[in-house]
C-alpha cells in the first residue's frame, strides 16, 4: 500500500502551467491535484530530481502568478511538487467548492 504524500484536500482543477527552471521557462505543463500545500505536473518531456527548486507561473483569475516550489517525486507521467510556502488562494480559485469559500 503506497504512503499517503498529501497535505490537505486537493481540487480537480487542469490548469497549463508553465515551469521555470534557473529562471528559463522550460514547457508547459498540465496541473492536477492541486492543493494548498502542492500539486502534480503531468509532462512526459522532462524529469526533475527530487530536492530542485522550480517556479511554477500560472494565471489566476487573470493576474499571473509565479510560486516557487520544490521537486518531492518524479515518474514518466509527471513531477509532484511542494510549494514553498502555503497556497489557499490559489486552490481555492482552482476549486470553487474549496473550503475556505475564498473562490475567485
């Protein structure tokens, strides 16, 4: 039975991001399972190890974001990540039934 990774509840939201890696955007990415504590890139076109520090830019209710965020696992489907500090705002406008309401 595999470990539980998650933090909190995460939402179903599929938003493009695109990932920054030493400040060169690297390619679009698809979100999933995102929370306020991280999320999973699905890309099979790059790989991170584990312990790298990216950027994840994406819009939010038409203002662009860009969160710094830390590699914790990698497969040939995509890259789990942590955000390096805490994202309510973010999940909560990728998943309006989020439960602190604060939906955009």
């Amino acid at each position: 039975m595999p470990i539980e990774r998650r933090l909190s509840t995460r939402g179903q939201a599929n938003p493009v991001v695109y990932i920054r890696y030493r400040n060169r955007c690297v390619r679009p990415a698809v979100g999933s399972n995102i929370s306020e504590h991280g999320m999973f890139l699905r890309s099979r076109e790059f790989r991170f190890a584990p312990g790298t520090l990216i950027h994840l830019e994406f819009g939010n209710g038409g203002e662009e974001r860009l969160i710094p965020a830390l590699v914790v696992h990698s497969s040939e489907t995509g890259t789990g990540v942590t955000f390096l500090e805490s994202q309510s705002e973010i999940a909560a406008a990728m998943d309006p039934s989020w439960p602190s309401g604060a939906a955009a």
